[in-house]
C-alpha cells in the first residue's frame, strides 16, 4: 500500500518593530480547523505559536504525537515545530492565537537571569506540547493573561507584556524540569523494578519476603511496597506467587512430577498453601486444570505487563 505522502507548509508571520508579541484574536478564529485536510497535512511557524481554546473538540498533532483538544486546552509550539489542529468533522471551534518572538526576549529581556540565555531558550523551545487548565493552572493563567492585555490599549502594555512573558518563559521551564524529573524518577523506578523483578524469576522456589526485595532494590520496605504496587498493579508477594503459579502450570503441562512435587519445586511449604494459591489464580483446582488442558497464565501475566507499560516502563 502507497503510503500517504505528508505535506507540510511554512507559514511566516512578520513581528512589528519593536514587539515580542502578535495576537490573532477574535471571532475570525471561529472555524472549522483542518476542514478538507488531513492530519498530515502539518505547517510550522517561523515564532512560537501559543493557541487557546475556549470551545469545541477535535485532535492536535504536534510532530509525531496526536492530542485530543477541548474547553479551556492550550497549545505550546516552538518555532519550525510541525503542527496540525483539526476540528471534530462539522463542527467550528473557537481559538485564539498568540505568536512569541521568544528567541528574541529571551536575549533582550532577560539578561539579569542566573541561567544561560541560550540554555534557557533552547529549553523553552525544545518541546511542542497541549495542555489543559487542570493540569497547569498557572500556566495557563499566565497564557489567558497575556491574551487579555492584547485586547487593551494602555500606554503600559508593552511592560505588561514584557512582565507576562517573563513568567511566561520561568513557568515553561519550570514545566519542562517537573517533566524531566519524572522520567528521572520513572527511570529509576524501573531499575529498582527490574531487578528485584528478575531476582524473583530465578528465585521464585525459595522463601522470598518483601523486605529481601527491598533491600535488593535499596529501598525501606514501605517506600518499595509503594513503588511496587504503583507500577505492577499488585503487590509484590502476589507477584512472586503468581510467577511461582505459573512455573506449576509448566511443569503440570511438560512433566509427571506429582502436585506435592510440584508445590515444593515451585515454592510452597505445604500442599494445601499451593491448592489455594492456584484457584486464586486459575480459577481452579491443580488436577481440574491438568485435564482441562489448560493455557498457561497468559491472562495473569498479561495484566502485570498492562500494569507495567501504563507506569511509563516502555515509554
């Protein structure tokens, strides 16, 4: 099959002398966005481009990610990032734009900052992203803000602005950071994760307590409980004994070792401790499920791996 072609179009706005700023405000800006195009069909600005959305609903594509949009969403753009809105078929939405010489004020207006200009700049540049005002209150305050003090003709609009965009480009940063510490968090979480999760694997026959995991992971036995139970889904001794339940469907499956062999070889101290834990997660006896013929416990691991992937493991 042809795969479809992407076209992509550069729309350059000119900044009047001496502004950081140029609103495209108002009623023209209720439409229907993207009618006749598809969500291939991306642009790009030569400013960043700040978007709001007072009503509707329908998909923004920010390069290579897709957003469902609606009341009280913004857009953050950078410059030459690749973009597309488009509203839900049929219906006319209403937004309104903000484009940002941010590159520009930046270097102008924020000399007295302890950060590198560049840095900050390559920083609040480095990512196109939707928000909602949930999420990012303040942060969107800030954008209605800076709206609103484009409708005024005051003799101190242009301090205003320059103050607005000042918090403007702290919150960004301050945004982006929050966001970076959490995929250093979840990075880290994932190590102690996967190694606790591979010591299990290889020791699942012997007698495993919570506090042996966490100490394999370097964390208090509370704090990894946490941890454990906020990615997987469940608790960590549920998943040693599920893995130890699945290693007995194995060997029910491709051997003819008695259910009192089976027990111990995988873990449990009594047979009774092994019936238990087996219905639990079969849904039924050792021998019922021998004749059965059933699969092995593809629905139980695979509700342990949906638990992993939704913590951000393979993001």
């Amino acid at each position: 099959m042809k795969r479809q072609k992407q076209n992509v179009e550069f729309r350059y706005y000119e900044m009047p002398k001496g502004e950081y700023v140029l609103p495209k405000l108002g009623d023209g800006w209720i439409l229907e966005y993207g009618e006749g195009m598809s969500e291939s069909d991306l642009h790009f600005h030569n400013y960043m481009e700040l978007g709001y959305c007072y009503y509707g609903d329908g998909t923004v594509v920010i390069e290579d990610r897709k957003y469902n949009y609606g009341k009280d969403n913004f857009t953050i753009i950078p410059r030459n990032v690749i973009h597309t809105t488009k509203s839900r078929e049929g219906h006319r939405d209403k937004w309104e734009f903000l484009f940002i010489d941010i590159d520009g004020f930046v270097q102008n207006e924020m000399r007295d900052c302890e950060m590198n200009l560049d840095d900050i700049a390559a920083n609040v540049n480095s990512r196109g992203t939707l928000k909602t005002m949930r999420n990012h209150p303040y942060l969107c305050r800030i954008v209605q803000d800076i709206i609103a003090e484009c409708r005024k003709d005051s003799r101190y609009k242009k301090t205003a602005l320059k103050g607005l965009l000042y918090l403007l480009v702290i919150e960004i940063l301050r945004v982006n950071e929050e966001r970076e510490d959490r995929v250093r968090k979840v990075g880290k979480m994932n190590t102690y994760l996967t190694d606790t999760i591979e010591f299990i694997g290889k020791h699942y026959s012997e007698d495993i307590k919570v506090g042996d995991l966490a100490e394999i992971a370097g964390l208090s036995e509370s704090h990894y409980r946490r941890i454990f139970e906020e990615s997987m889904n469940m608790k960590p001794l549920e998943y040693v004994n599920m893995v130890r339940i699945d290693k007995a469907c194995d060997m029910i499956s491709h051997g003819d070792m008695t259910m009192e062999e089976i027990a111990y070889k995988v873990g449990y101290v009594t047979l009774s401790t092994f019936h238990r834990n087996f219905a639990r997660y079969t849904g039924m006896s050792p021998l019922h499920w021998k004749k059965s013929g059933g699969n092995r416990l593809a629905e139980m691991s695979i509700t342990a791996k949906k638990g992993w992937e939704a913590y951000g493991v393979n993001r």
